[in-house]
C-alpha cells in the first residue's frame, strides 16, 4: 500500500532534519551482549555502532532487535 504523502520525502529529508548525530555510544566487534544492552538501556537507544576491535573502522549497526533474533534462533 502507496501512501501518496510519504512519497514525496527521501531518507536524505529526514536525516537533514535530525541533524548530524554524533556517536557518543558505540561497542567494539568483541563487546558483549550484556555491555551492549547495558548502554542501550542506559542511553534509552535501541542500537548502536560497531568498530572492529583492531583497526577501529566501522563494522555494523547492532540493534535490540538483533540481538533478540539471535538469541531465540541460536539455540
């Protein structure tokens, strides 16, 4: 279902309105699962940014949602 209002806005419109985010919460590639949710508790944020532990480039984004999927289906 076409919703004729949403169409004439792009992501672009809406991350120009957000403003640049900084990325003061992120985790490492070898963080836990439980540091993981404990900043995304503590900073009220569903997701973070993940850096690669030895070369500090970005890897991924982990959110909660991920880390539910994984641990429902990793069993």
């Amino acid at each position: 279902m076409k919703t004729a209002a949403l169409e004439k806005y792009t992501v672009r419109d809406v991350l120009e309105y957000r403003g640049n985010p900084q990325l003061y919460h992120t985790i490492n590639d070898v963080g836990t699962v439980e540091d993981a949710l404990g900043l995304m508790r503590d900073h009220d944020i569903v997701s973070l940014p993940v850096f690669d532990s030895n070369s500090q480039s970005f890897v991924d984004i982990v959110s909660v949602y991920d880390i539910r999927d994984y641990i429902i289906h990793s069993k």
